[in-house]
C-alpha cells in the first residue's frame, strides 16, 4: 500500500516547499482515506458477512468516494481522483489475489503434512505389529 501511495501522490504538488508540514498533513489525509478505500473494498468482497455488515460498508465506501470528488480534496491534492480510485481498486484486487495464494498455500501445506502424518502413523503401526498393510 505504501508503494502504491508513494507512486500515485505525488507528495507536495499543492505547495513549494519541501517537507511543508500542511503538505504533510494534506497528503496524510489522502493516503489515509486511499488505505480505508482499500480496506473497506477488501472486506465488501468477502462473502462471509451480514447483510447490515455489507450496507455499512458500502455507505463508508460512498462517502469516501463522495470525498474524493469533493472541494476539500481538490484543496489537498491535484491528483485526479478518478485515477486515485482505480489505483485503489486495483491495489485491492491485488491484495486479495495476494491474500487468497497464501491462504490456498497454507491449506496445502497443512493437507500435505496432515497425509505425512497419516502415513508415518500407520508406518508405526506396521512396525509394532509386524503386520503390513494391504
């Protein structure tokens, strides 16, 4: 995310002073509300939540869309806003994808080690009875 604000904001272009602290604060406001964008994006994508779950999100979405599209981040940033959502959509897209491998991977492992532990059980068991499986 940080990458992804780093190389979509550029930092400073409301002012010409470099490390401005109003500046600081402008860009920390749109960073901000681009992280909770992407936050509230990820979590509408899930499937596992209620109804009044989903409606609240979707409103923090609006009025977070409704922000940048407003006079108080026009004063705080020259960014297009447009450009900044479909930034935001796809590093959200991103990180789910991202999220989603690992989860899929750790599944596989845990199948995986749960199978090794299967067979070693019944390796023992045919070691203590003599016996062999057939």
């Amino acid at each position: 995310m940080e990458q992804m604000i780093g190389a979509v904001i550029p930092w400073g272009l409301n002012s010409t002073a470099k490390n401005d602290p109003y500046t600081d604060l402008a860009s920390a406001v749109v960073a901000q509300a681009a992280k909770d964008y992407i936050k509230i994006l990820r979590k509408l994508w899930k499937k596992d939540i209620t109804v009044q779950a989903r409606r609240e999100l979707f409103l923090g979405k609006l009025d977070l869309e409704s922000f940048f599209h407003s006079a108080w981040y026009e004063m705080l940033t020259d960014l297009d806003p447009d450009f900044l959502l479909s930034k935001c959509n796809s590093t959200a897209l991103e990180q789910e994808k991202e999220f989603r491998r690992k989860q899929a991977e750790k599944r596989s492992r845990r199948l995986v080690d749960k199978q090794k532990n299967t067979t070693t059980e019944q390796e023992e068991k045919v070691h203590e009875t003599g016996q062999s499986i057939t």
